[in-house]
C-alpha cells in the first residue's frame, strides 16, 4: 500500500494517511529505514493486525528512498 505519513512522534510510533484514506498506526519499529520517517513523506508499507486485532503498518519505508532498488528488506517492491 501506499501513503504519507500523517504524523511521527519522539517516542516512536505515528500514523500513515493511506491512499484510500484509511489512517493506520505503526511504530518505529517496523520501519525499514526509521530515521528517514518525517511527516510528510511518501511511503509503502503492508498492512497487518496487532494483538489485538486493529490495523497497523509494517515494512515502512519512505519511496524516494528505494525508488530505484527492486528488493527492499527482502521483499521485491511488487507485495507493497
């Protein structure tokens, strides 16, 4: 999926506002790339479940950044 990031906090989680327009959670953590992650910025990512079921994002990573690399973190830029 793709989308911007809507906000990103010191304590390291923040929201993605996606294409479709769904707002999704995600941490710093499931970022492939988190000191690159600034509010504003372009981004693909998967979505998944937490713990508890709600949507979150995973594979984070800012386009511009791995525009021009096929694989990213191990998955080829087509399964984002």
């Amino acid at each position: 999926m793709r989308g911007t990031i809507e906000r990103f906090g010191s304590k390291g989680y923040g929201f993605i506002l996606a294409d479709n327009g769904e707002r999704i959670y995600f941490h710093a953590r499931n970022c492939l790339a988190p000191k690159l992650i600034k509010r504003g910025e372009k981004v693909r990512f998967q979505k998944a479940k937490d713990l508890n079921g709600k949507d979150m994002a995973i594979n984070v990573f800012v386009e511009k950044e791995y525009a021009k690399k096929n694989i990213v973190g191990g998955f080829s830029n087509s399964n984002f």
